[in-house]
C-alpha cells in the first residue's frame, strides 16, 4: 500500500495548453485522477468506449459539455459521464479548476477524438 498525494503522485503529466493532472490510481479496471485547468482553458471534444467517468469538482466551476447538454458544475459538486457520450470539460472562470476524475475502466487506449457534437443549431 502507499499513499498517494498531489505532491508525492504516482505520475504527474501535462496536457493541452498549461493543464496539469497527477496520478492517484493507474489500475486497468479503474484510475482516479487529479487535474488542473487554468482559466479559459478547454479540453477537446472526445469519448470513450469503454470508460463510464466520474468529475468531481474541487474548486473553480466547470463547464460540461455532454453531448449536446452544457452544464455549469459548481465545486463541492460532481458528474457521472457514462460510456460513449461526447463530451468535453472547460474552464471559462478566471481561477485554477481543479477537479477528481474517476474512470472505470481506466481510459488507457480508450481515448477517441470526435467532432464537435451537433446540437442541431448548426447552419
């Protein structure tokens, strides 16, 4: 057993532009992240085969964008993204986002890049 912190993670990585994520869990049958956004940073539209994901806001609000939903998730709060909705996190505030990302099973090569999602409002 070893615990497992923000300082002391089992990996830490960056992504997309200045984003910051650390590692808790790496297991196939689960991972649980912890993440940072920076303000007016965005994640880009994707999905997941396999992977059901649990967001579970820490401070700042996110914005989702779950197929064609926005939904504005307060901190203290969180969102179950089920298996193979579109879906992409954003931070339009002006502080740090910093949020748990649970995945069951773990992401790992279950990553797929899609189009935004047409809401139908397109022209």
């Amino acid at each position: 057993m070893k615990i497992v912190s923000q300082a002391e993670p089992l990996m830490h990585y960056r992504w997309g532009a200045g984003c910051d994520g650390w590692n808790l869990v790496d297991e196939p049958a689960m991972s649980v992240k912890l993440e940072r956004m920076p303000p007016h940073s965005a994640e880009e539209w994707h999905l997941h085969n396999q992977a059901q994901q649990f967001f579970f806001i820490l401070g700042g609000e996110a914005i989702f964008e779950i197929e064609q939903q926005r939904i504005r998730v307060p901190p203290r709060s969180g969102i179950h993204v089920p298996a193979g909705n579109r879906h992409r996190i954003m931070n339009e505030g002006d502080s740090d986002l910093e949020f748990l990302l649970s995945s069951q099973p773990s992401t790992a090569d279950d990553r797929i890049m899609v189009d935004k999602v047409n809401t139908g409002n397109e022209k």
